[in-house]
C-alpha cells in the first residue's frame, strides 16, 4: 500500500502528494478526496495509502445547534440562546471570543 508498481520499470514508486494506493500490487495512485461535504469532518487524513475519510458532523441535543462543524473542525453544541453549556460548573469566570475580542463574563 502507498506504492504502485510502474509498468514501465515494475519497481514500485510511491504514490504522489494528494494520491493513495490502498492495494499492494496497484498498477496507478488514485486521487483523494478533495475536502469533506458540507455537514461532514475529516475523521481520516489522505495519505499514501489511504483515502480521505469523512463523517457526519455531531447531532445535538434539542435546544442546541452546531456551530462550525467543517472541514478538520468537529463542531460545538451551542443552546439557541447563544450560550455554551458548561456542564457541572458553578460559579466561574469564563472568556470567550466574540467578534475577535475576548470577552470575560461572569456566571
């Protein structure tokens, strides 16, 4: 695997940048996929010998919505409200970036 046998030479030559070959004795590299579809994340990088894998991003639980699931990025269940929940926290100072600022907020 990540090598494919050159009928020119029969020597194996490692698959180029961006190309796999997932079987021993594969005569070409076959391209990766490009990126992941929209709603999915790059569970698996492209490499010599194996293809991009993706998968569907998280569902959250009702009253939360994802926020930027995409690409190498899994995502954050955020509430409707805006808020990020903060399971089994009491009585914190939290910092958050908003808009490129930080922002510090008290519970």
């Amino acid at each position: 695997p990540g090598k494919y046998k050159d009928s020119a030479s029969s020597a194996c030559t490692p698959c180029e940048a961006g190309k796999f070959a997932a079987i021993s004795g594969s005569h070409t590299c076959t391209p990766c996929i490009e990126e992941c579809e929209t709603g999915q994340v790059e569970i698996v990088a492209c490499a010599s010998s194996t293809d991009r894998l993706c998968q569907g991003c998280s569902v959250c639980a009702a009253g939360s919505v994802l926020v930027g699931c995409a690409g190498l990025l899994p995502g954050t269940c955020v509430r409707e409200d805006g808020c990020v929940p903060l399971l089994g926290i009491s009585r914190s100072i939290v910092t958050v970036a908003q808009g490129g600022a930080l922002v510090s907020s008290s519970l």
